[in-house]
C-alpha cells in the first residue's frame, strides 16, 4: 500500500511542509532543526506515501542494527497527516517492519510524542506499536506541566517569590543574547550536577536564528546583571521550559518566578499547555528529582509522562 522513501536533503521543502501540517508535528522535526547535528547520527528518517500523497513521516537515524526514532530529540515517533486512518496505520508498521528486516534492522527504539504536543488526536501509533509490533514499555519519564486555562492558584512560596523579586527591581526582559545566561546555565549545572547543558552556547544561538519565534529567552535583570533566565520552546500547543537557571542572588530574589509570572500570566497566557519537562535523573526516567518537582508543583504543574517503547523485529 505505502511506498517508503528514504529521506534525502533534497526533499527537505517537501518534508518541513509535511511536519508543518500534521496533527502532531513541532518545529523540533523541521530539517533546521534536527539536522543541526545531524554529524552526531547516521540519518534513516523515512517518508510514507500513498499514490502522490504523503501521509506521514519518520524522523530516525540507525546504529548498527537498530533504529532509534530518535535519541537527537526529546520526543519523536510517526509524524501523520489528519488524513491516515488506524487501518492505515497498522498496514504502515507491518511494511515499515518489512523494510527494516530487509535493511538488516533487528529492533527498534520508539519515543512516543506526548499527547499535549497533538493539534488533533493523535495515538494511532501506539495501537499500532502494542497491537502489530508487540512493543513494551521500556522507560517512563515524567515531566509536569499546567493547562493554562484552569487558572490553578501558585503555592505561597512562589508567589513571595514574584513579590520579593518585585520589591529587589528584578525586572524581566525578552532577550537575544544568550552568552550572558549560559553562563549562569553552565555554572549552576556544573555546580550542582557536574554537567553541561544539551546545546552548546553556539548551537542554541544557531537554532535561535533559525527559529527566532520558537526558541525565546527571558531573562531576569538587575543593574544590569542577569540573575536568571528561561529558554522557551514555543509551539502551536504548548510552552515548553527547554531550559531554566538562576545565580545564588537569583534565587534567593526570586528571579525564576517573576519570569514564570510573565509566561505564564501574561505573554502566553493563551496558550493550552505549559511543560516544565523532564525531573528525572537518569535515562530510563528513574531518579526523581524531588525538589525539583516540589518547585514545579508549586506553579501548580501535575504530572506527564513521556515514554520510550522497544520491539524486535
């Protein structure tokens, strides 16, 4: 039924197109975006169509034999069109198989896309993973966000927070230079988890300039000293934290929350979702981090999962 096309530079219009219109694609598949590393991983994103029409994607890369969709991003997994139906679905997985035995593939490693990043319903592919590739479940990572409409009430420390930023002058401010906050970023993490952060100062500068409405950073300021800041990832459905720091006077000030008090009261107070992302340690999503989550919670964020699922073929 479907014809499976490898996916090359020279259908990238024709992709971005696809992931721009589909029911549960971000700007995270556009091409800029993930092809900003494509040197780390041996590309295998995949293209379905159905006569002339593309009804749906795959981004992935292969290493050895195994197809991972993808460990480049935080969530991945079958990107469709409102037009393929569950019946269709199952007929791409049981031929996407096929390909991927005779490409000398022996298991596969899904990331399913959480449902709050769907513009339309959007989990025909987990029917199709449990019921025609007998998936399990292999890594469960949570993550916490708030439906912005409900309009929950912050817990009372974080709303002193917002009021002792207030009376420090801590402003907040939409900005474009990033250097000054990842250093604050790399310090903290450095400090507190002996890490780096995912992107390089000049990578999130790069994908900045490509995707100048979808990656914003705001900072919280005083006499000019960046204290905190916030990288949001914007898309249609949600507002996405990709990344939050604050200095030691940051965080005793409260420059975190006068910065999610404008978010999310204010600048994008519109939208359906905000997603703090992941508090967990380890990759397989064990390790909570509980005072990280007490910090989420108390901006009145609950609980999401985002779940790696594993076959053989």
């Amino acid at each position: 039924m479907f014809e499976i096309v490898r996916y090359t530079p020279d259908k990238a219009v024709e992709w971005n197109a696809f992931v721009a219109q589909s029911k549960n694609g971000t700007f995270l598949f556009d091409r800029g975006y993930m092809d900003y590393h494509a040197d780390r991983f041996k590309d295998f994103s995949l293209m379905f169509f159905c006569g002339k029409r593309l009804l749906a994607v795959l981004p992935a890369h292969i290493d050895d034999d195994i197809l991972f969709t993808h460990r480049g991003l935080t969530y991945g997994g079958l990107l469709m069109s409102a037009q393929l139906t569950i019946a269709e679905t199952m007929i791409l997985f049981h031929e996407l198989n096929d390909l991927l035995r005779s490409e000398g593939v022996k298991h596969v490693v899904y990331k399913a896309i959480p449902w709050i990043y769907h513009r339309l319903s959007a989990e025909e592919d987990l029917y199709a993973l449990y019921h025609e590739c007998k998936a399990r479940i292999v890594a469960r990572d949570f993550s916490t966000n708030i439906f912005l409409g409900a309009n929950l009430c912050w817990e009372r420390v974080r709303r002193r927070g917002v009021v002792r930023a207030e009376r420090a002058g801590i402003s907040v401010e939409r900005s474009s230079n990033y250097a000054d906050f990842w250093r604050v970023l790399t310090d903290n993490l450095g400090t507190k988890y002996g890490i780096h952060p995912v992107h390089s100062l000049e990578e999130i500068e790069l994908l900045h300039g490509r995707f100048p409405n979808n990656i914003v950073l705001y900072q919280a300021v005083k006499e000019s000293r960046v204290l905190g800041g916030v990288v949001l990832y914007i898309t249609p459905q949600v507002v996405h934290a990709q990344y939050s720091s604050a200095t030691p006077e940051g965080k005793r000030l409260g420059a975190i929350d006068i910065i999610y008090d404008r978010i999310m009261h204010h600048n994008y107070k519109d939208w359906s979702y905000f997603d703090f992302g992941r508090s967990t340690e380890n990759a397989d999503g064990s390790g909570l981090n509980e005072t990280l989550v007490f910090q989420k919670e108390g901006f009145g964020a609950r609980g999401l999962c985002y779940d790696i699922y594993e076959y053989d073929l």
